[in-house]
C-alpha cells in the first residue's frame, strides 16, 4: 500500500506551488532575482535556485551541460555518470540530471524569459526511495511566472501583495516574524517610499495576556510605541473597530509632516487582531512618505487604503 501525501499551496519571491503539509521551509536567502529557498520533507530534501537571466536564452541542454561543469569542479570529480533527459514546467522545456553518490540527486533545471531567471531545483533523497509522487506534484504546481500578484507563506499563514513591492527585509524568528515590503517611486521633485510590514507574535495569549483580546487596547499598550520608533511626529487621527475572518479587529489611522522647504508626509494604516486558532496576534501595516517640494502633489490617501484593504483580504492567518 502507497503511503499517501497531503499537499498545501506555497509561495515565496515570484514563485508559486504545492509541498507536502508537513514539509518545512528551513532556509532562504536573497531577492525575487537572485536567491534560495530550502526545504526538508522527512525523506526528501529538495532546494530551488535562481539566478538572472542574461544575453542569450540558452537550449536546456547547453544550461545542463555547463551545470554538469560547474557540479564536476565543485565535486572535484574527473567525470560524473548521469542521466538527463527533457521535461516541461510552467510551459518551460526544462531539463533533468539523474546521478547518485551516497544518495540519489536530482536536478530540474530551465529558463524563464518572462520572469527573467535561470531556475535549478535539487532533490536528494536516499537510493532506495522512490519518491515521485512527491516529486511530481510539486513540479505540476510549480509557476514561476504567469500571476498578478506574489505569494507569502511562512509559518502557516499566507498573504498576497502587489507585484511592485519586493521583499526587503524579514526577521523570522520563534516569537516574532516579520515581512518589510517595499515600492519606490522617484522624479526630480518628488520621491514616495510605500511599506507593507506584515508581522505575527507567537503565543499572544500568554505574551500580552491582559490585551490580547482587545487589539485596540492592546495597539494602544504595546505597538504603538512601534510605530512611534518608525514614525516622527506621529498624530493618530483615528480607531475604528472590524472583524475579520471572525476575529475582532482594531484599525488605527494616523499622519506625521515634518520639513518647510522639503515636506515630508506620512501616512499609516494598522491592523490588529487575536487569531484564537493560532494563538497569535497579527498586524498589518501600510505605510507612505513622501519627500516633496511645496507645490507638488502629496499623498493619495484613499489609493493607499485600497491597497490596504486588498492585501489584508489576501491573508489566510490559520
């Protein structure tokens, strides 16, 4: 009797498909055009990279053949005894080298014109697994390219954002795990910075036991000192009461200006809520400055809410 396999959706830097539910993401490192992200799945470990893709879109064949140089060098091997052979993924004609040492090692590998990257994904697992069926819906799922928006999933939630803001720093760690997205918009007379910070806190109701359950009080007791430490001359201007996915939720708006001859205005939107399923809080915040001459146009406010309210629609906190 085959062992069954239950698959969850995943997503991270322009990349979107299906991993086994207990599988873990372990590692990643760098930006929507260059990076890795690793992952463990008990008997299989598999890794994808990717890396720019420039001048000439090369055959699969001619990108597999210089990848078995680079893997020869690096193993400082004489020769390698393989297996290739062609596939196809997200509409790519892709290649697959075979091999094994001590376990068995697979590599996919294609380009992708239209998200501008060269992508290798590695799976090793031991010799005498056959493991396929976990292997093949994972490359099935697989898009590099082809969506609207990205995809975020860590630490079981998931949030989607605009293509225009790109991952600029996470910290995740065991109580706290943070997201910075950033869009930039520059001309001569005008510059606009846009953030999405999206954080979870481990284990709320033990942490901020006396607010948990009330994100107002508990935006008021603990983070908005958060906000004050990223924010100068912050006035809050306004707190209104939500649910969300059946969890109350507290929104808080506010502004800060600064500058005479530059202007610098800001504007920010939080949310907050207890997730009881989870035991953690969530906050979501938007934030815009914009550094400006006097008589330049300032901050489209109601643009920066719709954006807001469509990422916060996009996240699945559990």
């Amino acid at each position: 009797m085959q062992e069954a396999y239950d698959f969850k959706r995943f997503g991270w830097q322009g990349f979107i498909f299906k991993i086994p539910r207990n599988c873990r993401f372990i590692a990643e490192s760098g930006s929507i055009n260059s990076g890795f992200m690793r992952f463990d799945a008990g008997k299989l470990y598999f890794e994808i990279k990717w890396e720019p893709l420039t001048g000439k879109v090369e055959t699969p064949l001619k990108i597999a053949e210089n990848f078995v140089q680079k893997l020869k060098k690096k193993m400082k091997l004489k020769a390698l005894k393989y297996k290739k052979g062609l596939l196809h993924v997200n509409g790519h004609n892709a290649v697959f080298i075979y091999f094994t040492t001590d376990l068995a090692n697979k590599f996919i590998i294609w380009s992708c014109k239209e998200s501008k990257r060269v992508i290798i994904i590695q799976f090793t697992f031991p010799i005498q697994e056959k493991l396929e069926k976990i292997i093949s819906p994972i490359l099935k799922s697989l898009k590099c390219h082809g969506f609207k928006v990205n995809c975020w999933s860590i630490l079981g939630f998931t949030l989607k954002t605009p293509k225009s803001f790109q991952l600029k720093r996470r910290r995740i760690l065991v109580g706290r795990t943070t997201l910075t997205f950033l869009e930039e918009k520059k001309t001569l007379l005008r510059q606009q910075e846009t953030e999405i910070i999206f954080e979870c806190f481990s284990l709320a109701n033990i942490r901020f036991k006396e607010t948990y359950a009330n994100p107002r009080k508990w935006i008021e007791t603990y983070y908005i000192n958060e906000l004050k430490g990223s924010f100068r001359r912050i006035k809050f201007e306004e707190f209104s009461s939500h649910s969300f996915r059946d969890h109350r939720m507290a929104i808080c708006i506010g502004k800060a200006c600064s500058g005479i001859t530059l202007r610098r205005n800001t504007f920010f939107i939080t949310g907050a809520w207890y997730c009881s399923k989870s035991s953690r809080m969530f906050v979501l915040t938007l934030s815009s400055t914009v550094k400006k001459l006097p008589f330049t146009r300032g901050i489209n406010v109601e643009s920066l809410k719709r954006i807001f309210r469509k990422v916060l629609s996009t996240v699945i906190c559990h």
